[in-house]
C-alpha cells in the first residue's frame, strides 16, 4: 500500500519522482518500472516476481541431502569449520563455509551462537617469539569415553605456536615441571610465562586476592633459577588467546582420535607429538611482528636439578635423610669427613629418582624406592670446585703403612719441589 500511495501523490504532482524514489527507497528508474506495471496490471502488479522462485545459485538437492546425511552419520560432533574443511578435502564439495553453516541450522543439525558478551580491549601480541609463552591445562573427555583427562598446551603469544600439548592424568606440578623442561630443551630460555593462579604455579593467601610472590612454588623456583618472569592472569578473559585456543581443541582433537581408533593416552600423545602440533599450526599459527626470536640457549644450566621437586632436609648423625617414607643413605666423600647436622637439598627428579646435594656437590643418587642408584661422579657429575685431597687421611681411621711412608710424587709446589712429607708414629 506504501508503494501505491506514493505512486498515486506522485503522479498528482504533490510530490516529485524524486522525492518518491527516496520515500519508497528505490531509485527513480525502477519507480518508474513500478508505475509502468502499476498502470498495465493494477495493485497486482506491484508484487516482487522473484518471490516463491528457488535462487540460481541455490544447493542441489542430492548434494544437501548427502551434507546433512555425512553430518548425521559420520561428522556428527565436528564444529561448522572443522566439518567444512572435511567436505572440501575428502568428498569434493566445495560450497561456502556460509552456505554449509545455513544448511545444518535450518535442519536443526547446529544451534545458532549465542550473543556476544561485554565489550573487551584486544591484547596486542608479543612482537617476538620466546618474550611470553602461556601455559594451561583443560579438562575434557579426550578419548571420548567417561574419563576425563587434562590436555596441557604451551603456546607462544607472538604467533600463536603450539610448542608443547600432551594428554595427562591430571595438572600438576610434576607434569607442569615436564612441559617447560621440554620446551626449555628444545627452543631455549624465554622471557615470561602467563598461567593461571593455579596451586602449582602460585601461592595465593585468600581467594581472589593477588598472590604472594614472596613464597614461590616448585615451578616459580624454577623459573626464577632460569630468570623467567612469571605474570599471573586474574580472569579467564585476561587469558583469552590461550582459551580461544582451547576452544579449537575441544572442537577437533576428540573427533580426530575418534576417526583414528585411538583410545589410550600413549598414542594419542605420539599422535600429537608426530604430526597433529604441526597440523594445527600449519593451519593457525600467524607471522610474528618481528623475525627475530627472544629464545636464549639453556647451555651451562643444570636442567635435571632445575626442573625438579626440591625439599631441603638436616642429615641425620647416621648420615641419611627421611623423605617421602625413604631413607636415602648417603656415602662417605672425600672432601668431608661427615655430613651429619648439614642442611643438604633433596631433589626428586622427573624420572621418580632421588639425588641429594650438599651445595654444588652431588653426595647421592638413589632409585625409585630410595636404594642406591650407581656412582655420584660417573651419574650426575659435581658442579663448582670441590676441595683439593688433603695430605692425611680425613677420618680418625688409622692409615695404612704404605699410605703413610709413600710420598705422593704427583704433588709438587709452585717452586718444584715435593711437599715435606709427615710420619705419623
């Protein structure tokens, strides 16, 4: 009727075409056309002509029906874009992710999203790889039975690079410890590391309060020994790239194992070690503002004792440490005649063995169950310079006759001649 009644005051001069053109929003060549039907055919020739005809560009019928039945049968927990991407590469259907995404609504296949939320400020990236690395874990039902495991993910915030993902029991600190050593091995010593507030990664007082960075977990000990910045995030939101992220492994990691028959942690670890990391970030990762990388070599860091659990224990008059229901027997060194009443650092290792040292002399090593585990020089060689041997025996043990009588030739002073040898009678 609008169009009508603007024709009408049109053709009765009260308004120009032009006018009439802007009030019906059309231009005034096509409210020409309208009028040229509106004299031949009347009202009935106001009605659009395309209506209730199928568009040229619509999808055939046969090819919506074999998309809605692949989405049913086979693909039925794919998000839209991981399913697109399948109907390209393996069955030769090559439509819009739009036209895809329209087609599962209408027949009820995928829900619409949800509205946006509040209004946030994007963080910019890091320019270089190595400055900032997040760290986190989510717990989903991976391997698509009823138990839940934790996916644990290193990324880098410059590019978005995956440098470490592996399933695990559960987050904690031992499997944390292993993560970092892992990249720290493989890349070298980054700038930052962005985590939650986590038990494992800080201590925090009260609920919801900032943490005590005074008092350092097994992992900030770490890291301040690497001279690693550790920053906490104090929402989800502030650690909104690494949630997106895992937004996209909840929505395709469980469907590839899936289609893979794997259904135990190992191999889905070796699948993700061998070739799924490098797929995601094939198809994710983005350049990096600057070429250049922030990764400084971990050569010369003792790494072993670094990323271990460390608890320092007072040796015991017998020269043992109780730890973890243990009891860790140390030997006799030849740089100190006893260990007792010295305040030593135990050290449980990634692999669930057990060193103690005194400073940076390793005075043991010891197996699972705490029993001695091979030589303390020829497995974990001494840091920093230990004390010259001495010229007697060090213990009250009287010395053999030849240990006594036979000078040490090897030993000469600066001036070339040999010590003054001592008899003891």
């Amino acid at each position: 009727m609008k169009v009508e009644e603007v024709i009408l005051r049109a053709l009765s001069k009260q308004i120009t075409f032009w006018q009439a053109a802007h009030i019906a929003r059309v231009s005034p060549r096509h409210l020409r056309r309208l009028y040229e039907r509106y004299r031949r055919h009347g009202f009935d020739g106001l009605y659009d002509r395309r209506k209730g005809r199928p568009s040229p560009k619509r999808v055939p019928w046969a090819v919506a029906e074999q998309v809605l039945c692949l989405y049913r049968e086979v693909y039925f927990d794919f998000s839209v874009r991981h399913f697109h991407e399948k109907l390209c590469a393996e069955h030769g259907i090559h439509y819009s992710y739009t036209c895809i995404k329209v087609l599962l609504q209408g027949a009820g296949l995928v829900l619409k999203a949800r509205k946006r939320g509040t209004h946030r400020r994007k963080r910019e990236r890091r320019p270089m790889t190595g400055m900032l690395l997040h760290i986190d874990g989510s717990t989903h039902r991976w391997l698509g039975g009823e138990q839940w495991h934790d996916l644990l993910v290193v990324l880098d915030d410059a590019n978005s690079e995956i440098y470490y993902a592996q399933l695990v029991e559960q987050e904690s600190t031992t499997t944390v410890l292993a993560a970092l050593r892992a990249v720290v091995e493989q890349y070298g010593i980054f700038c930052a590391l962005y985590s939650d507030r986590g038990s494992h990664f800080w201590l925090t007082p009260k609920e919801g309060e900032i943490v005590d960075r005074q008092r350092l977990t097994q992992v900030g000990r770490a890291m301040r020994d690497l001279g690693i910045e550790m920053i906490p995030a104090y929402s989800p939101q502030a650690r909104g790239r690494s949630e997106r992220n895992f937004g996209t492994w909840q929505r395709r990691l469980p469907q590839e194992l899936r289609l893979r028959g794997i259904t135990t942690v190992q191999e889905a670890n070796r699948f993700l070690r061998e070739s799924y990391i490098a797929e995601l970030n094939r198809k994710f990762s983005v350049p990096a503002a600057q070429p250049e990388s922030a990764f400084v070599p971990a050569s010369g860091q003792d790494l072993e004792r670094i990323f271990s659990v460390q608890q320092e224990r007072v040796v015991n008059q017998d020269n043992t440490v109780r730890v973890a229901n243990r009891t860790l027997q140390m030997e006799k060194t030849k740089w100190r005649g006893t260990l007792a009443k010295c305040r030593v650092l135990v050290c449980e290792h990634l692999d669930g063995t057990w060193s103690v040292c005194y400073g940076p002399h390793l005075v043991g090593r010891y197996a699972q169950d705490g029993a001695p585990h091979g030589s303390a020089e020829s497995t974990f060689p001494e840091r920093g310079n230990p004390a010259p041997p001495a010229g007697f025996p060090l213990s009250t043990a009287a010395a053999s006759a030849e240990e006594i009588l036979e000078p040490d030739r090897s030993r000469a002073n600066t001036t070339g001649h040999l010590d003054v040898l001592t008899i003891y009678f």
